[in-house]
C-alpha cells in the first residue's frame, strides 16, 4: 500500500435479499463468475457469494444477504461501461435516461441498487 493512503478499495459490497439470484444476475450483466472455494468444498447458500472478473481486471464483488429491502437511494453507487438495452433484457431498470444534461443512464439492478451506465459512445464525445 502506497505510504500516502491510508487506505485502498479491496472490492465492492451489495445487499441483497436474494443474494444467490443477485449473485447471478451481475454474472450475467459484467461477465463475471463465482469465485470456486479453493478447497472445493461448497460454501453454505446462506454465505456471502464471492464474483470475480474472470479477466483478473475489474475488483472482486461480494453480494450479502440481508433481512431488510433496499429502501432509500444509495449513497454510494458505481459506474459501468455498458449496453442499457442488454442490462434491461437482463432484469435492471431505467431510473434516469440520458440526455442532454446527463451523459450517462441511471438504472438499478433487480433488487434495486442504481448503478450508472455510460455507453462506450461517451469516450467518443470527450
């Protein structure tokens, strides 16, 4: 760890209800998988699922069960380069649209955690 910081992102959290389908569902959106125990024995469905990038680029995702539904906007979110049409054939939801005072879209996952979606195009405009 850089002597400066005093801390580094590790990986990123979401809550979920239904952690295993959420689990799923951002496989499917970022093309990431679950992380395999590397003992092999299989974790309890009731445990946190670890996600990776099988690439090894993009920080490790734990997605927890918890009693409570999302309720309230988040206070912390991330951002995506992506396709909002796929993402919505895959279960998100349109929040916000891009338009001419934002460049990117505002959706939220099934459980409902927004998230923002910048379409590769954007590199283009600058």
């Amino acid at each position: 760890m850089d002597k400066a910081a005093a801390a580094r992102l590790k990986d990123l959290v979401l809550d979920a209800a239904d952690h295993q389908a959420l689990a799923d569902w951002w496989c499917a959106a970022l093309g990431y998988v679950r992380r395999p125990e590397p003992d092999g024995i299989e974790r309890p469905r009731e445990w946190p699922v670890l996600l990776v990038d099988p690439a090894g680029a993009g920080l490790p995702m734990w997605i927890n069960r918890v009693p409570e539904p999302k309720t309230v906007k988040n206070r912390l979110h991330f951002d995506v380069w992506g396709d909002p049409e796929r993402l919505v054939a895959l279960g998100a939801t349109v929040v916000r649209e891009r338009d001419e005072e934002i460049r990117w879209h505002v959706m939220a996952d099934p459980e409902g955690n927004e998230f923002c979606v910048f379409a590769p195009d954007v590199l283009e405009e600058g």
